[in-house]
C-alpha cells in the first residue's frame, strides 16, 4: 500500500525530530517536551512534499518505541538539497535553537550529511533569492533589503561552530565549499560584499583558513581590477559628472535578474558620494575597502597595534603577494593592500622594501618578476609618505652600490650594449633609483644643501647614465625628462646629449607586419608600469590618502628653471665654496638645442605612470 502524502515545513521546522536525535541513547520519557513546539512547526505554511510513511507525530512515537526504519527515512529527507533550501533562519528562536542542535547531532551521528549541511550553510552567506510575481512571470532577484540579514549571518556562524565543535576536521571540508560557492564576479555589489564579508568572519575563528581566505579574495579582487583600467574608471567619472551637470538623476530601472547584468555605467547619485560610476570599479572598491578594514581590525587591538598579530597577517599577505600580485602586470589597486599593513609600522614597510629587493637582485628568479619587483620598490619609496628619509637613503645606496657592480660585470663583456631582453632587470633598478629621485630630490636636498648635494654625488648617476647599456634610450621617457631636467639643475650629471642621441637613433621607425599593416616601435620597452600610482577608488581613497605621497606639480616657471644649472649666488653662503671646489664646471654647461628640453618632456601618450607630463610655453610667445 502506498505511504501516505504529508506536507510538512522541512528542514525550517525539523524541531521535533532534532529533538529525538539529540535524545538517540537516552531515555524514552519526555516526549510532551519533543512535541512542545508543535503549534510552530505544524501551522507553518507548508513549502515541500515529503514521503515517509505517516506524520511526523507518528513517525517520532515509533522511534520512541524503537521502531526506526521510518526515522531513518525521514533523516534522509533532512539531507535532501532542496529541503535545505527552505528558510529556517527567520523562524522563533527557539526553532532554530533546535535545529542548530540537529545539525550538531546529525554531523556526529552521521558524518556523511557534513558537505551538505556545510553546504547548506555557505548557501546562507549571500542574500537570499526572491521569486517576485510580474504578470504570468516569475522574476528572480536578490533580497538585498533583507533587514535580518545581519542576524542570519550571525546564526550561520554559530552553526558552523557548532557542527566544528563535533567535528574537528570541519575547516578541512568547508574550504572547497567556500571556492564553490563563491558568487560570480559580475553578481551585484551588495551579494559580493556579503559573501567576502562572511569569509573574513570565517577566516577569524577558524584560524587555520585564513591564508586560503585571503588568497581567494584577493584572486576575486585581481580578476575585477585588470578588467578595470585606471584610465576607464577616470574617463566613466569624468563622462557621469559632465552627464549630471544640470540634471537630476533618475531612479534605475528593477533589475530583472542580476545574472543577466549588463555592464552598463551606474547614474552617479547625489545621495551615495562614494558611489563609484564604473561598474567594475563599484565592485572592487567595495571589496577593498572591506578588505583594508579588516586588516587594520586584526592588526589593531584597543586602538594600539598588535606586533605578533600584525607579523601574522604579514607573512599570509607576503605569500599571496608574491604568488598573485608580482606576476600580475599593470594591476592598478588590489596592491594597495601591502601599501596600506606597511604604513602600520615602519619595521614591515623595511621588511616589504627588503623582501622586493630580495627578489629584484636575485638571478634565479624570472627575469620578469625581477623587473616587477624593481616597480614596486620605485613605486613604494617615491609614494609611500611614512617612509623616513634615512630609509630612502639606505634604499638608494643599495640599489646605485648594485647597479655599479652591475656594470663592473658588464662593461667589458660581450653582452656590454643596450638590449632589454638581456638587461631588463638591471633597467627596472635604473628606473627605480630615477623615479625615487624625482619624487624624493626635496627631501634629499632640504635642510643643509652641501651635505646633500654631497650624498647625491656620491652616488655617480654620471657613470650608470654614460654606461654602454645606456639606462636613458630604455627607461619611461616621462621619467628620464624629469631626472634629466632635476640632474641638469644640480649639475650631477648631464643627460641631454645621451637623450639627442638617442632620439636621432630612435626616429620613428615603421616596420611591416606580414599582413602588410604598419606598426611604431614600442615606447615603452621596459612595460613600465608604477603600482602605487593614485588610487582612484572612491572608498578606498580614505584609507590610503592620509599616508600617500602626492605628486606635487610644478609650475611652468619652475620648469623653465630647470633648463638651467643652478647658480651659485641661489645657494646659500655655507655651500658657495663648495660649489667652487667640486663643481668647478658650473659655468661650461653641455648646450643643447631649445627644442629637446621640450620635445623630451611630452611622453608618448601610450606610456603609463606619473609623474604627469607638464608642458612648458614657448617663451618667444
């Protein structure tokens, strides 16, 4: 005969039988407690079919009389995906009190229901889906709106700490859940900031995941930024507030289903100043900003930072930098969040600096992470402001000590000539050591002008730019024209005859392609890029601004200025004899013609980073 059909509210409403596992081996009586919430559990709407032979009163009276093989059935269905799926979050407390307590008791009763029950509660972590009724349709969307969410999340991770506390081996079962369940990069901003959210709250009490956490993120958060680059995030702002200017915005249309999102720019919003109008962008700045308050909440305790915990959250985040970030080129933001744990003390921005430059002198590693890791050193000493000037210097004297052994080795040998294939290492230092020059030259000239003059020297630029490799035909042309103009002024070394030189061996060149196209040579050989270039994420801005070195502008009078050497009566009497002892050519500066001063400081529009190309007025107008 054929088992009867019973609707009943399951797993939402599995009190009762939670209630006679937790009792599995324990005595028989007191079954009016089991059966204490039946008004709950039966009133409830029902939402799925089940089939197991009787009602769920019967079912539980046999089990109690030994009768189990119904009971069993019933568990089954506990496990069946879809009845996971029912709500069971928002029901009375005391509801969910015994289904936490069922959860623990079935993953220790029977361990094979683990992955799902891990599973069901991953599933938890995002808002919840919707089915709205439109017409005859049925459209689907995220409850973003959820006011219970924040307690839902709290009740996942209890359950998962429940279903830990019996199950020691948890941590090692819920990660590959984790990865799977993770939403789609192109899911809604407030799904995504969810889910990574809850992970990071993982990543708190279950210790052991944290790596793994932070790896996956920051791999989610790397897909977003490459596929934004700093350039479209700018020309999307720049396109809204032109769009904005005089008209009000409008209330976007009901999403319709946000898997079938298209990547339209968002109407900027008076109401929200840190929207983000690329969609991308809106995204990841969401997500790093996330990412970057949880950093200084484990680095920080009582407002004081914690040593042993910062250096723990160091060595996962040096890890995951090294195997994510440093092979990643022109990432434009998702970096700033070693830039941000090393302005916590200045011990872990020497040890990030020692790390790269550790990498950048070793010969076994890649020729291309070498020259990343040069980049980032450039990038870091020019813009990292809590980075002392005594630093800086010791920074500078590794990498100059570094390039001059450099050249002792291949001056004379048979590779001695101008190739990025064979010295791109080597270039990428150049470049760092230029780059930190241009940003820093104030600092490093402030305060006592001779003693500064002195140090800077004595770091022999001359021979590094004279040398047969020739760092000024590879380096970014922006930076060779601001490190040619700084160098000139201080008369450390003159760069314009070796940039002439190059310019007349580097007249445009067109070389056909087989397909018969006609193509320019490339302008930046290098593939330069400056990962700690400004951070135009509206959110994340605020984390970084207050420790970030601006590029400060100059005005055209300044630049003109650097035509010329500096003179003797603009330096201050101490320095006056030593200018005329050991700079005694300060009057035979190397003429060059007035057009390649100029012609040098427009960078090719296709070369990347800063400082900005300032274009300085004809003065024969």
């Amino acid at each position: 005969m054929a088992a009867p059909l019973l609707h009943a509210r399951l797993p939402g409403d599995a009190s009762a039988p939670a209630s006679a596992v937790k009792k599995l081996g324990a005595s028989r009586t007191g079954i009016s407690d089991m059966l204490a919430l039946e008004n709950d559990f039966f009133n409830s709407p029902p939402r799925k079919t089940v089939r197991f032979g009787g009602t769920v009163t019967e079912v539980l009276l046999k089990y109690k009389k030994g009768e189990t093989s119904d009971f069993e059935l019933l568990k089954n269905q506990l496990s069946d995906p879809d009845i996971k799926r029912l709500p069971w979050l928002n029901r009375s407390k005391t509801v969910v009190e015994e289904y936490l307590a069922f959860l623990g008791n079935l993953v220790s009763a029977q361990t094979v229901f683990l992955r799902p029950c891990l599973s069901m509660i991953a599933s938890h972590f995002v808002p919840p889906r919707v089915i709205i009724k439109e017409g005859d349709v049925d459209v689907s969307d995220s409850d973003d709106e959820d006011e219970n969410l924040p307690a839902n999340f709290d009740t996942c991770h209890r359950a998962l700490q429940i279903i830990a506390r019996y199950v020691p081996s948890t941590p090692w079962f819920l990660m590959p859940i984790l990865v799977g369940k993770f939403p789609f990069v192109q899911k809604s901003e407030r799904t995504l900031e969810c889910y990574v959210h809850n992970l990071l709250r993982i990543s708190v009490y279950f210790p052991t995941l944290r790596h793994e956490i932070l790896e996956l993120i920051i791999e989610k958060l790397l897909k977003l930024d490459v596929s934004a680059s700093r350039q479209d995030i700018e020309d999307a702002e720049e396109t809204a507030a032109q769009t904005c200017v005089g008209t009000e915005s409008t209330e976007g249309l009901f999403n319709m289903d946000e898997d079938e999102e298209t990547e339209r720019e968002t109407v900027a919003d008076p109401q929200r100043p840190d929207q983000m109008v690329h969609p991308v962008a809106e995204r990841l700045d969401i997500l790093l900003s996330l990412l970057l308050s949880y950093i200084k909440d484990v680095c920080y305790v009582d407002g004081k930072i914690d040593n042993n915990k910062t250096k723990d959250l160091y060595r996962d985040l040096i890890n995951i930098f090294d195997k994510l970030l440093l092979p990643t080129h022109a990432s434009c933001h998702v970096q700033f969040f070693m830039f941000y744990l090393c302005s916590f003390k200045l011990g872990f921005a020497e040890a990030f600096l020692e790390h790269l430059w550790k990498k950048l002198q070793d010969p076994n590693n890649p020729a291309i992470i070498r020259q990343a890791a040069g980049n980032y050193i450039g990038s870091f000493l020019a813009r990292a402001k809590f980075i002392p000037l005594i630093t800086i210097k010791s920074c500078l004297d590794l990498l100059v000590n570094w390039l001059h052994m450099y050249l002792d080795n291949q001056d004379s040998g048979t590779k001695a000539f101008c190739d990025v294939a064979l010295h791109g290492p080597f270039y990428a230092a150049c470049q760092a050591v230029f780059y930190t020059f241009v940003f820093r030259h104030k600092q490093l000239l402030s305060g006592n002008l001779k003693e500064g003059l002195r140090y800077l020297q004595g770091l022999n630029f001359e021979r590094i730019v004279m040398s047969q490799l020739n760092p000024l035909k590879i380096c970014l042309p922006s930076v060779v024209s601001f490190f040619a103009a700084l160098t000139n002024k201080y008369q450390l070394v003159f760069c314009y005859t070796i940039i002439e030189r190059n310019n007349r061996q580097m007249l445009p060149v067109i070389r056909n392609t087989a397909g018969g196209d006609s193509v320019q040579t490339c302008t930046n050989p290098l593939d330069t890029f400056f990962p700690f270039d400004p951070c135009v994420l509206k959110r994340s801005k605020k984390f970084i601004d207050p420790i970030y070195q601006i590029w400060e502008d100059m005005s055209a009078e300044e630049l003109q200025e650097f035509k010329k050497p500096i003179k003797k009566e603009t330096v201050e009497d101490e320095d006056d004899d030593f200018l005329k002892g050991e700079v005694a050519h300060n009057d035979t500066v190397i003429g060059i013609t007035p057009s390649s001063f100029d012609a040098h400081f427009r960078s090719p529009s296709s070369s990347v980073g800063s400082p900005p190309v300032l274009y300085m007025p004809d003065q024969s107008l």
